[in-house]
C-alpha cells in the first residue's frame, strides 16, 4: 500500500468514494432493492401488515375494497399491490376541497364573462 502526505488526501478521498460507489452499484445489480421485489402475503400477514384486524380485511375483500387474488379457496395479497391501495386511498383535506372548490367557480366565473 501506497503512503501518501497531507497534500494528496483529498485525491485519494475522492477515488476512495468512487470506489465504493462502483461496489454499490454492483451489488444493488446482485440484489435488487426491497421495493423492486414483491412479496405475496397470507391474510394474517395483510392484516399485520395494514395494522387492522383480520375480519377487518376479509370484510374489505368481501366489499371488494382491497386488491387480492384468490387461487382456490386461500386469499393472497400483494405487498406492492397493498402499499399503492394505501397511498391511492389518501383523503383530501378540506383546505384541498377548499381550493378546489375555489378553482372550479372561478373557471365557470370566467366562462360566463
């Protein structure tokens, strides 16, 4: 190994950090990321995962609420699936409906004029 002064650190830092980020690289190729992969959960597993009870989410398939795929007679749920369910079931707020209420009589305002 190489000794080097004071004067050449920041160089060496620097090849330091493109190194790890050429290692980085190269594992994230070996193992994708947790978000890339998708994970099939029992019903037990849903429920634990949304933080409800299971009866809750057998009512929630049974209003056909929530995504989930039936092969036979056992009910399986898709993390990614579950986690997109969530974030598209985001209510407004009423500051939102506000604002938007606001938006379309101002368009239908300045239709009349």
């Amino acid at each position: 190994m190489e000794t080097f002064g004071f004067e050449k650190l920041p160089e060496v830092v620097r090849q330091l950090f493109e190194k790890v980020e050429r290692i980085e690289s190269m594992l994230e190729k070996l193992h994708p990321s947790e978000e890339d992969q998708d994970e099939l959960f029992n019903i037990q597993q849903a429920a634990d995962y949304l933080k409800v009870s299971v009866q809750s989410i057998y009512a929630k398939v049974s209003r056909l609420e929530i995504p989930v795929n039936k092969p036979g007679k056992r009910l399986y749920f898709s993390k990614r699936e579950l986690r997109s369910w969530v974030a598209n079931s985001r209510r407004k707020t009423a500051t939102e409906m506000i604002g938007e209420l606001k938006l379309t009589v101002e368009k239908s305002n300045s239709r009349l004029y």
